[in-house]
C-alpha cells in the first residue's frame, strides 16, 4: 500500500515548534533559520489544507486542527525513534538482574517478562524480590522496579505506571446469592485486606472506602480475610473468598480475562506509582534502557487494552 506523506522536515519543523511553543526555539533545536520553520510549516499547511497554527501579535498558539494532529504526531516520531533504537539493541547480550516487589512481580511482571524475552534472546533475565533498600553494587542489581513517590537519592528515577484502586471481586460473588452490585450488599461479604499497608497507603483501606461511600458505622471495616501482601490478597479475590481493594497494576490482567469485576463504577487514584530505578552511572547501559523502555511500552498497552475500569469515582 502506497503512502502519501507530507515531507518529513516538515514535520520535524511543526513539532519542534509546536512542542516549544516558537519559530524561534524550533529553529534553534533543528539548526535552521526561524524563516525556513515558517517556511517549513506554512508548505505543511497547504499540503494537508489547514491551518495548524494561530498566528499572533506576541506569539503562537497551536489551533484545533494542530492540537489535534500533534499527538499522533508525536507517536510516530517516537515509534521510528525505537525502531532505531532496536537496530542497535538486538545484540544485547548477558544478565540483566531487575529487583522488585513480590507482588508487582507475580501479578505483572512475570505474565509479561516472555515478551522482553522474546525482544532480546540473548539477554539472560534474573528477577529478585524485596522490600529492602537494594545496594546495586553487592546485590549485583542493574535495576529495580519500586512503588512510591519516586524521589530515591543518588539515584535515577523513572515513572513507568501510574495507579488506580477500585473494588473488584471475583463473578461468582459478583452473581451469587446474595448478589453484590452496590455498597449495602457489602454487608453479606467478606472484606479482604492487606494490613501492611492499610495506615500507610489509605487508598487501599476499607475504612476510608466505607467512609467516602457513606457506609461507616453500617460495615466494620476491619472485619474479613488479612494478608500480608498484595499478590495473596489478589488471589484470594480470584478465587472467591472476599471483596478485595484492587490495585489496577496487580488486577488488570485479571479484570481483562473475566475473573476478577471491578464494583459499583468506582475508582480512585493512589498517591504512588510504580518507578524503574536504577544508578546514575548505570542508568543509560544499553540493557537497562531497554528495560525501562519496555517497561513503559507494556504500561502502555495494558492502558489501550482496557485493564482499568473506565470511570473515576
């Protein structure tokens, strides 16, 4: 199939400047004259029949065609970046040890690690689990996959997920007897928790659940099934046993294929995130690169698959 593409330093110059915001900054980062950005853009817009910016006595301003157009745009810049990338990636070769969380490894790394695997044969993958604080040095750690606010001294930090709670349980809860379609039938079920976590990360707790929807005093909270991590709390809610505080990183996959449903049309955001982390010394080698930039590609389909319920709260 043939493909009609308006030039690609044309481009180039309307993405620059739509991203910096100038004719001036734009011709600045592509070596140019602001005269030939105009240019540049100006042949764009007659080619593609509109006008993709708002000319202004201080300035420019993208207009709704622009705006439109610059996010796909940016996509397929970044799109033939990697594939550059990968050129030069496909020789990556030894260990790659990633350190992480028990519960982000059982619930999402290791359904997905096949695919990087695949990517990159040749590079042998060693998957660790902790809690503690990872010397790279004597833990022989390229990388570490850490939940929170991303802020980690001497080292780089990179966000690669943000997160959602939502209450999930399993079908046969869901349309059981007694059915759970709405807040009062909590009353009839079991409440499934971590208690690790519940004082310090109270996005995951009954209490401030059962408070936001009006329901304190009507359901003890404490009440249920305890665990002392989230990849057991997970389980437990696939297989029946309770209603859990789903973490979308952990239950997405669950959600997609059906065994776990996500409640009464509610979600809210954590305060956390899921960063890759690794030493400023070490962070751009080839193989830790490729990594956190698969990391992020997944991230990204598990978005565009739908592994999150829809609706905030």
């Amino acid at each position: 199939m043939s493909r009609h593409l308006p030039p690609l330093n044309a481009l180039r110059a309307f993405e620059a400047a739509a991203r910096l915001g100038s004719f001036v900054r734009a011709a600045d980062e592509l070596l140019v004259t602001p005269t030939a950005i105009s240019h540049q853009i100006k042949g764009l817009e007659d080619t593609l029949g509109v006008e993709l910016f708002v000319r202004l006595p201080r300035g420019l301003r993208l207009s709704d065609a622009g705006a439109r157009f610059l996010p796909d745009l940016i996509k397929g810049f970044d799109a033939l970046a990697r594939a550059g990338e990968r050129l030069f990636d496909v020789g990556l070769f030894g260990v790659l040890h990633v350190n992480t969380l028990a519960s982000f490894a059982h619930c999402w790394l290791v359904p997905r690690i096949i695919n990087f695997q695949r990517r990159y044969p040749d590079l042998d993958v060693r998957v660790s689990t902790s809690v503690r604080h990872i010397d790279f040095v004597d833990d022989d750690v390229d990388v570490t996959v850490r939940y929170g606010k991303g802020i980690y001294s001497g080292l780089r930090s990179i966000k690669i997920m943000e997160e959602d709670v939502c209450p999930v349980a399993a079908p046969s809860l869901v349309n059981g007897d007694p059915p759970l379609r709405d807040w009062p039938d909590l009353e009839k079920h079991r409440l499934l928790h971590d208690y690790l976590t519940d004082d310090s990360e109270p996005w995951v707790s009954w209490g401030v659940w059962l408070r936001r929807a009006g329901m304190e005093g009507r359901i003890d909270a404490s009440r249920g099934l305890a665990f002392d991590n989230s990849a057991s709390l997970v389980e437990a809610a696939v297989r029946g046993h309770g209603v859990a505080l789903g973490r979308s990183a952990l239950v997405a996959e669950h959600i997609r294929e059906g065994r776990l449903i996500p409640l009464f049309g509610t979600r809210h955001p954590a305060d956390y995130a899921y960063f890759a982390v690794a030493p400023e010394s070490t962070a751009d080698q080839p193989k830790v690169q490729a990594f956190i930039d698969w990391l992020k590609e997944e991230s990204a389909l598990d978005l565009d698959k739908g592994g999150a319920p829809a609706e905030r709260g």
